[in-house]
C-alpha cells in the first residue's frame, strides 16, 4: 500500500515493474496495518536461517 496525500494505493512490485493494482476508496487507518512489520521480521529470521545451510 502506497499514501500520498489523503488517498492510498494498493501496487504490485516486481523485479522489472511496479504496477498500480487500485486505489482504495476508503483509507485504511495506519494503525490497523500493523502486521507487516511482524511479517518483515519472520521473513528476515527464515532467510537467515536458509543462509547457515
């Protein structure tokens, strides 16, 4: 999710592209988008865990 102003955007990343997938017609408080950091941080553990093999 992307905000630039008032309005916010759901994108799609890739390699080569990003790519506008919609934009929200009702925001998205900041504080109920509290879960991708916990994602970040699993994520993070099991790459590194991949590394030491």
């Amino acid at each position: 999710m992307l905000q630039v102003g008032d309005e916010q955007m759901l994108v799609g990343v890739t390699q080569q592209n990003i790519s506008l997938l919609g934009k929200l017609e009702q925001p998205i408080a900041m504080d109920e988008v509290s879960g991708g950091q916990d994602f970040a941080n699993q994520l993070g553990k099991l790459l590194k865990k991949d590394d030491k093999k």
